[in-house]
C-alpha cells in the first residue's frame, strides 16, 4: 500500500470519526435539552394544580370520571398540550382534565411509588407501540396526610420528529462533508506526496545513473517537505565532495606509488641480467624506494585510523611535555637550525597521547624542510578561552597565497619536486588535520611573522589528572 493511500484512508478515517462523534453527541444533546423543556412544562402545571388543590379544595378546569381505566386513543395524544389526572390515595383516577375527552391516563408504577414514598417521578411510556408520553406524578398533601396523586403528561411526538428531522439532516450534512472530505484528501495527497515522489525519483536516478550532480527543485518553502528536500541536497552534496576526494585519492595514491615502484622494477632487472655480479647502486635504489613506499603506507593507514575515531585513547595529556619529547627526538635531524618553544609552562589537553604525538613530529618536520639548514623554527604554546594553541612558525620561502586553501588535502605538496627530494609524503599536514579534528579542534595555515609558513593547531583544553581525580572524589562523596 502505497503512503499516498495510506494517507487518505487515515484523513478520511479520522473525518468519519470526528463527524460521527460529533453527530452523536448532538443528537443526544439535543434529545437531552427537548426532554428536560418537556420536564419543565410537566413540573410548571403541576405545581400550579398542587398548590390550587391543596390551598382552595378544589381543581379548576377537570371534571369527575367513574369507571374502568380504556385505552387512551392514539390521535387525541398527538397534540402538544398537557393532560392531567388526579388518583385517590388507593391510585385510583378521580378526576382529569377536560382535554382527555373522558378518557383516563395509564395508572403507572411511577404513580404506585408517589403513593408509597410520597416523593415525585418522572417517567416516559409508549402510547399503543405508535406514540410516547412523558409522565410526572407529584403526591398532593394537606400538612403531612396525603390526599392524592396529579399526574401530568405530555406527548412526545413534536420532540420524537424534531430529533428525527435534525438526525437526518446531520446525516445528510455527514454525507456531504465526507464527499468534500473526499475530494480534498486526494487533492492533498498527492500536493503533500509530490516533493517525496521527486526524492524518490532523484534517488532512483542518482542509484541507476550514478549522477550526483542531480539535486530536488524544493523552492524557498518552510514545510516539512521543503526542509527533507533541502537536508536530501546537503546529503548529496556531502557525498559528491566525499566521492570526489575518493578518486583524486585514489588517483594522487596510485600516482605516489607509481614511481617508487618503477624504480625498484628498473633496478631489479637491472640486477637480473648479472645475478652473479653486484650493483650497489642498483640495490641502494631499491631500498631508498622501498622504504619511501613504506613511509607512504604507514602514513595512509594513520589517515584510515584516524578516520574511527573509537579507537582513540583520551587521557590528560600535558601538550608541553609531548612537545619537549618531539623537540628532543628531532634534535639531530634539526642540525643547525634554531628551534625555540616559547609560552606556557603547561597546558593540558584530554586527547590520545600517541595521536598528537604524531601530528607534533609532522609539524616539526615540515618546518624543518621548509627552512635552510641555519633556518629559525618557533614554538608558541598558549591557553585561552578554554583552547590550547600550538603555533609552529618557520622563516622559509613560506606558502603561497593560492596554495593555503590546499595544503591539508591528501598528497598536496606546494613544491612536488622538493617534496619528494625530502622524502615527503604529502600526507603529514593531512594527518595533522584530522588529529585535530578527531579531537574537536581545529588547525589554519597562515603566512607567518618570521617570513615562512604558520600553522596554529587548537585543541579544547582540559584539566590535569589530579583536578579530575578531585572532582570525581567529590562528586563521589
């Protein structure tokens, strides 16, 4: 079942319910309120009789009637007027008004429990199966002595066919609404249903033309469907740049092993022809692109590892003290270059320890590339604002304007042929990218103050793991 017919089937289902409900209950307000204006009549007649025959001695306008209870005629009971009866204290008719044309009310178990409980009833009976009449019974009293029962009693018949009239008209009207309702629900539909179909299609198309660059016309709207369309472009989008960044990493991938492996092709043929003989170059070429593979492997697998970020160990980790380690191990690649760390004396991230380890030596290495061999390199370590910043400044040749939106991306190098003379990657600023993002940082390039590049690295700060345990101790306690 499709959602556009489900959707009908649940407007009109709630429509049927709603009118029926509705109709219902004012039918039965409406019998409610035409019954209590009837009871009120009875009890307005009856108390004018009562207080006429209990303070005059006598009943205005009705006359004696002897005899055995008939059968009231049906067509003398049709009319809206009230009739009236007077039993003795035994429940037997004595007198009743001269609209009863001689004839006698029923004598009712309603007038039977007057009689027993000297209190009033009200009731309504069925006039030969055709007609009903609303009777009240009030006992007549002289101090506490009963003297009789009045019964009053009027038909029915005008609110019966009210009722009937006004029920048939709300069933006319329910057909009608439900006709509209009907037309409306499809007309609905299939406008609310509309842009879901144009996703549908989209996607179908998308999934058999392989076309991403196809996006859903929403328009400016605030709806719901609206707001689908426009996340289902975002979504597009997203992976047609995640798509795109696949393939130039696969190409800039295959591009980076190409040459190492044609080198270590060329060099092992080379050997091939004189397995006897020794060639050191030969075998020197092969180990230097080898080891450049492995370096390119390495660095990719910490770019897939860093893409999970549940396999990170977070700890406090004082960023100083990594970068003290970073410095030292380095020292002898530095050779006569000038680093310097300035800043804070401490500044605690919770971070994976080996994670910004990594990225650290990346920076430090890049800037040591960058720059001349008696080249300056400066550290700026500082926290602010609940942020740990890490400046790496150098006074190289720097990075183009044109060439900073990019020297993150995967396998980008500002100068191809030095990078590889440095046995680069391309993939260290990558990597440093993603550490600090992993980590809910964040990482610019910049031109830097010393002439060279500058790369800032923020991690959000946090605390050493003595003010942790202390508050864990005290929320604890």
């Amino acid at each position: 079942m499709s959602i556009r017919l489900k959707l009908r089937l649940l407007y009109l289902a709630c429509i049927a319910v709603t009118i029926t409900v509705f109709g219902i209950g004012l039918q039965l307000l409406l019998m409610a309120h035409v019954e209590t204006e009837v009871d009120e009549t009875l009890r307005s007649r009856a108390r004018e009789v009562v207080r006429i025959a209990q303070f005059s001695g006598g009943l205005t306008g009705v006359r004696p009637e002897v005899g055995m209870l008939i059968e009231l005629p049906v067509d003398e009971l049709r009319e809206r007027e009230v009739y009236l009866q007077v039993l003795d204290p035994q429940g037997r008719p004595v007198v009743a008004s001269v609209n009863l044309r001689g004839q006698s009310l029923p004598v009712t178990d309603g007038a039977m429990h007057v009689i027993d409980t000297h209190e009033e009833s009200i009731e309504t009976i069925n006039v030969a199966g055709r007609f009903r009449l609303r009777m009240h019974s009030v006992p007549i009293l002289r101090g506490d002595d009963l003297v009789g029962v009045l019964q009053s009693a009027q038909s029915l018949q005008f609110a019966d066919s009210t009722t009937t009239r006004s029920r048939n008209l709300l069933i006319g009207g329910a057909a009608l609404v439900f006709v509209v309702a009907s037309l409306s629900a499809l007309y609905l539909t299939r406008t609310a249903v509309n842009p879901v179909a144009a996703i549908t299609r989209t996607a179908e198309a998308i999934y058999l033309q392989g076309d991403l660059s196809r996006r859903i016309s929403v328009g400016a709207g605030k709806d719901d469907l609206s707001a689908l369309g426009r996340t289902f472009n975002r979504m597009l989008d997203h992976i047609e740049d995640s798509v795109e960044a696949q393939r130039r990493f696969v190409g800039d991938a295959s591009h980076e092993l190409k040459t190492p492996l044609t080198v270590i092709r060329g060099n092992a043929e080379l050997l091939g022809r004189d397995p006897a003989g020794s060639d050191a170059a030969a075998t020197q070429a092969i180990t230097r692109e080898a080891d450049r593979m492995q370096r390119i492997v390495n660095d990719l697998l910490a770019v897939a590892e860093l893409d999970a970020p549940g396999e990170l160990k977070f700890q406090p980790v004082n960023l100083r003290t990594l970068i003290v380690r970073v410095l030292t191990d380095l020292g002898p690649v530095a050779g006569e270059r000038s680093i310097a760390l300035a800043g804070s004396d401490t500044a605690w991230v919770f971070a994976d320890a080996d994670k910004v380890e990594r990225a650290l030596r990346n920076l430090v290495q890049n800037a040591i590339t960058a720059t001349a061999t008696d080249g300056a390199i400066e550290l700026r370590l500082s926290e602010r604002d609940r942020t740990v910043s890490l400046v790496v400044s150098d006074d190289g040749p720097g990075i183009p304007e044109q060439h900073i939106p990019h020297v993150f991306e995967r396998f980008y190098r500002v100068d191809p042929a030095r990078s590889r003379a440095g046995s680069g990657t391309g993939l260290g600023l990558t990597i440093v990218r993603s550490v600090a993002e992993t980590h809910g940082g964040s990482v610019v390039a910049r031109r830097a103050d010393l002439g060279g590049a500058e790369i800032e690295v923020r991690l959000p700060a946090g605390r050493p793991p003595d003010a942790a345990a202390s508050d864990s101790n005290g929320t604890a306690g």
